[in-house]
C-alpha cells in the first residue's frame, strides 16, 4: 500500500474508533440512568455493576459495527471532498477504482474484526451480562410448560408432565427405550430429580417394565429406594431461554443446534437465524463502507453536512430493512438465509447503481 492508502485507512479507523466509542458512551450512559433505581433495589454492588458495563460496552459496539463504519466512511470521504482532495487524487491519474482500495481495506479490517467478536468473544461476555440482567432486572422465572415430549438418545424418550426450575423436580415421568418402532422398556415414575452431589436425575416411586422374549419382567421401587439415571438432559433445559442464542459461540451455537434438531424442538429456527445473521454482518460492513464512499464522494457546496445527513438516513433505512428481514425469517414464511441476506442483497445493488454516478 502507497502513502494515499495508509492516509485514508487512517483516517477511517481513527474515526471509527471515535464514533464508536463516543455512540457506545452515550448509550452506557442513558442505560445506567434508566438502570441505576433497580440497582439500588436489589443492592448491586459496583464490582457488579463495573462488570456488567464491561460486558455491555463490546456487546453494543460491535451490534452497531456496521452503521459505525459506515458513519465513519461519510465522514472522512466528505471531508475529502469538502477539501478538494479526491479532486487532486483523480487528477494525479488515480482511478476512482483504484481509491477504493484503502476503503475496502478497513472494511476488510472492521468486517473480520465483527465476525471474530460476534462469533467467539462476545457470546462469552454476554453470558455475564445476560445472566445480571435476568438476576437483578427481571422478575423471577417459573417453567411453565406441561405435557412435555423430548428425544433424548436416539432411542430414548421422555415425557413430563410439570417441571420446577426452582427445586429442579420434574412430576409424573415416563421414560421409553424404542428400538426398531417397538418398546423394549419403559419406566414411570412420580418424580425425577437433580442431584447436584452426583449430577446425575434421581427417579422417585418408579416402576421398570421391560418387555423380553420371555415376557414382561416387572421392578419396582418404593419412596427410600431411588433409581439414579444418566440422561442428555440438564436443569439448564429448563431454566429461563431467553435470549440464549446470544450467549453461545458459533461451535456452541452448531452443537446446540444439533441437539435440538435431535429432540425435535420447535425453537431450533431461532438460534439458526442468529448464526446466519452472524455471517451476514460483516459483509454488510464491507456494503456499506462502499455505499458510504459513493454518497459522500461528490463536493458539495453546502459542506460535509449534506453527505453526512444522507449516511445517516441510508443507515437508518438498512435498519429497518435488517429488522424487517429478521422479523420475516422468523415468521418462516421465507427460507431463513435468503431472509437474512435480503438487506445486503438490497444495499448492494443500490452500491451498484450508485456506482454510476460518482465521478471518475
């Protein structure tokens, strides 16, 4: 890279930087104001409180990374402009092409630096930061759901009909082994419980059926005589899901997804559209960086405040398309990655057309 490239990706990353910084403070801020009556509530201490914040600021840094790189892009290519410098870089004989290429390196930069936090370091803080705001912010949770159905092997059933997430105590169970469509054994018990000393499910008043070439052979066990069991299956499975897919990393986010689909759960869409959506940021980083050199390329008469206004408008509108298409992929009633995509798709077409307009 030439003296030109290091100029503008400085000035790009340095500007980024300062945006995002700036954003991120401004909305910590307002956050503690809102936050700060239920912290003195439920008597947090800072050590906590630090912590959390800690957790929040990367969290809300990188969610904002590409409406902040591209912020940043207007910025330093309309004071380029502004300042007649991309006039003097096209009459050296630079292409226009040609001085894309420091841009496209930070958006390079910027996209690779979101795809490794969202996918590996923020999952990790927001298991913090998730786990305080649903302590301290939110009302206790209670499992509500009866009549519970779930594949736990790949021939191994369960059916419970209540569950306390609060005494780990699931009531009226039934466990079923069926191999080749026909029950081998089955087991039904009043209670199954977690045992925190030995991790393991601990039946209570069951009653073993097991179905052999000789008959059926029939074993009980009363209220002193428990039947330890190991399952794939934990009090986590039951504790409070909301917003779980942003506290896993991409291998947790596969491996859970895996598992699910193995129960037949009917959330798995969910946590598939958070890992597409992962994929797709950072090439919406790159999209806009592009569009954002298109739009602020032009000097303006009016100054910087004109190019500046229509990044913000344009980052507003991609808002609301990447809403939009979050909400459709959710609904299911498009396939979920074309969903996804749909503002990228979008946003690049319009870079495309917009392509045409600037000067050269």
């Amino acid at each position: 890279m030439k003296k030109l490239d290091w100029y503008i990706l400085k000035k790009i990353l340095g500007v980024f930087v300062f945006v995002v910084v700036g954003l991120v403070v401004i909305i910590c801020v307002i956050d503690f104001t809102e936050k700060n009556d239920d912290f003195i509530q439920n008597q947090v201490s800072r050590a906590q409180i630090t912590k959390y914040y800690l957790t929040l600021f990367p969290y809300y840094a990188i969610l904002l990374t590409p409406i902040t790189a591209f912020i940043a892009t207007v910025f330093v290519t309309a004071k380029l402009a502004s300042q007649t410098e991309i006039v003097a870089i096209l009459a050296a004989g630079i292409s226009f092409r040609r001085m894309l290429i420091p841009y496209f390196a930070a958006s390079l930069l910027i996209a690779a630096m979101s795809f490794v936090f969202m996918g590996y370091i923020i999952p990790d803080a927001n298991k913090y930061r998730i786990g305080f705001e649903l302590n301290y912010l939110k009302k206790p949770f209670f499992y509500s759901d009866r009549n519970m159905h779930l594949k736990i092997a790949d021939n191994d059933y369960i059916y419970i009909d209540r569950y306390n997430n609060q005494r780990d105590i699931g009531y009226n169970v039934t466990l079923e082994k069926i191999i080749d469509e026909e029950l081998v054994a089955k087991i039904n018990a009043k209670r199954i419980h977690w045992d925190t000393a030995t991790n393991k499910w601990s039946l209570k008043n069951w009653q073993l059926r097991e179905l052999k070439d000789g008959g059926e052979v029939i074993t009980s066990g009363g209220a002193a005589n428990d039947m330890d069991t190991l399952l794939n299956l934990s009090p986590s499975d039951f504790q409070n899901k909301e917003r779980l897919q942003e506290t896993l990393t991409i291998p947790e986010l596969n491996d859970y997804i895996a598992l699910q689909q193995s129960r037949g759960a009917g959330d798995v869409q969910f946590y598939k559209i958070e890992k597409y959506i992962r994929y797709m940021q950072p090439f919406g980083v790159i999209i806009l960086c592009f569009i954002g050199v298109i739009v602020s390329a032009k000097k303006s008469r009016r100054g910087t405040g004109l190019p500046i206004a229509m990044g913000f408008l344009i980052a507003f509108i991609f808002i609301i398309f990447f809403i939009l298409a979050r909400a459709i992929a959710e609904a299911g009633t498009m396939n979920p990655i074309l969903a996804v995509w749909i503002p990228n798709i979008l946003f690049t077409a319009v870079g495309l057309l917009l392509y045409n307009t600037v000067p050269r």
